[in-house]
C-alpha cells in the first residue's frame, strides 16, 4: 500500500529506452527535482541492458513516491555472448524492483485518511504471433516480409524450450480480482497493446499501416507483434477505467468502451526530430489526480 499526504498526481510514460544518450540525458533532468507529489506508471522498455534497467529504476524510485513497472521486449533482450535468456533476465528485473521499491504487482493507494483512493495494476504481457490464434491482434498486410526478418526480437529474445507461450505465461503471472467488489477507479497498464484498433490514430483512421506520413516500413507489419487481446480480457475482467501501454511509440488518448486507452512515450530521437518534438517538452502525462 501507498498512503498519499493529498493533492497527489498518478502520471504515466513509456519507451524511456535510456541506452540512448539523449534519453539518459532527459532521465537524469526529470530526477533532478523531487516528485514527491507523484506516482509514475512506466509502462516498459527502459532499456536493453541490465545495468542500465537498474540505475535507471533506481533513480526513478529515488525521485518519485512510488514507481510501477512492467518490463517490455527490449528489457528482456539478452546478449548471444550472455549465458542467460529472456525469462531470466526478466527474473533479474524482478529482483531489482524488488531490491529498490519499484511495484510490478496491483498496489492499492491510500489516501490522507487511510481509506483506499486507486488501485493500480501492472499487467504483465507478451504479444501472440499470427499462429498463436485468435487472441493475436494480426491483420494482413499487403508485400509483408511474414518472416519479420527486420525485427529485433528474432534475434534479442531468447525464451527456455520449456516457455511454449511467452503471452500466456506472463498473463498467467496476473492477479486478476475480478471487479465487482471493488469501489474505487482501478488503473491498469502494460508494455504492449491490448486491442486491435489502438494500433491506428483513430477509429476513422483507413489507412492500416502508414498514416499520414507514408509507411516507412512498406515489409513489416507491427501487428504481428503488437500484443495481445489477453490484456484486453484482463483490464476488463478488472474492470480499469483506464489503461496504459507503450511499445508502438505513438502517443494516444482515446476512449472505447468506457475506458480510457493512453500511450504516452519518450521514444526514440529520430521520431521526436520528424514530429518536431524536443524532448525537454516530453514529461509523463497526468493519468489520476486526487
Ligand atoms: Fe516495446
């Protein structure tokens, strides 16, 4: 549990990936002041390097009342030197939240009183591919490389022979208290998408995979590895009024079925440089005020 002194703010960011330069440099200018008034929801993809996962954890724990944290794909990328793989690595991250306060389980916030205000929830994931069934968000594209050559995690991410499915693996790690008890706002979130639709800008968005800018990936198709409707029966059994994701790096902010989806991320320089974004102007999006 988390008591608040009142007046306190739940805000959210994803994708800090602090093994590049300019994103340490943004971490570092954040924890600079004090957020004591604050709880952050990081929403995965710190970084792809251990060392890096825990200094960055542990500054934002020092910086903020309370941090949660669910790893992403990057975070679980092991070295084909590393006698280790990704299920290990994401034991590891576990033990080093432990080690500095960070929350990967469902905390409830209490209030000056002592009464229970939000709850807060980390729903850990994976994505299923295209041949795990219907609870991948796939959709065809035309001239797709099916392979996915061009992704990293072909080649980062190394499960145990034992792991048949990362996604329900992870899903299966949830605590899911199903929400007809509870009487307070439950604030959800993951590193991947729980829903199909979250994939476009908006529910009138025609264009599936290039936007407004064109498609600068013409052979890979995101929704193949985008996440997982497993999520989505999750934050809703729940019962989250609002939930938060990362991974695809465009920000949104929209409601469908009465919850509020949010991605808000740092990503990376090259896609704050083509939306002239600098990244003093990112900070992490006020989600719950109380
Ligand atoms: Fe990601």
């Amino acid at each position: 549990m988390v008591s608040l002194r009142g007046d306190m703010r739940v805000v959210a960011i994803s994708d800090l990936h602090i093994d590049i330069a300019e994103n340490r440099d943004w971490l570092a200018h954040l924890c600079d002041q004090a957020h004591d008034d604050e709880i952050l929801i990081l929403a995965g993809d710190l970084a792809s390097k251990l060392s890096r996962i825990e200094s960055g954890l542990a500054l934002l724990a020092r910086s903020y009342s309370q941090v949660f944290f669910v790893p992403g794909n990057h975070d679980l990328w092991v070295e084909a030197r590393e006698p280790t793989d990704s299920l290990q690595r994401f034991r590891e991250i576990q033990s080093i939240c432990s080690t500095h306060g960070v929350a990967m389980r469902s905390r409830d916030i209490l209030g000056e009183k002592g009464h229970r205000v939000v709850s807060i929830s980390p729903l850990l994931s994976w994505y299923c591919e295209p041949d795990e069934g219907d609870l991948s968000l796939f959709l065809s594209k035309p001239g797709e490389d099916e392979s996915l050559a061009m992704w990293a995690d072909r080649v980062r991410i190394r499960w145990p022979d034992s792991l048949l499915s990362p996604a329900s693996y992870f899903l299966g790690l949830n605590a899911i208290n199903e929400a007809e008890d509870r009487d307070i706002p439950i604030i959800s979130f993951s590193h991947f998408l729980p829903r199909q639709e979250l994939i476009f800008s908006s529910s009138r968005d025609r264009v599936p995979f290039g936007g407004r800018g064109g498609d600068r990936a013409p052979r890979f198709n995101f929704s193949r590895v985008a996440g997982t409707v497993g999520i989505e029966r999750q934050l809703r059994m729940l019962g989250s009024s609002v939930h938060i994701h990362g991974h695809q790096h465009r920000n949104r902010d929209r409601m469908i079925d009465g919850v509020r989806y949010v991605s808000h991320c740092l990503g990376y320089p090259q896609e704050r440089a083509a939306a002239g974004i600098s990244a003093k102007d990112v900070k992490p999006v006020e989600v719950f005020h109380y």
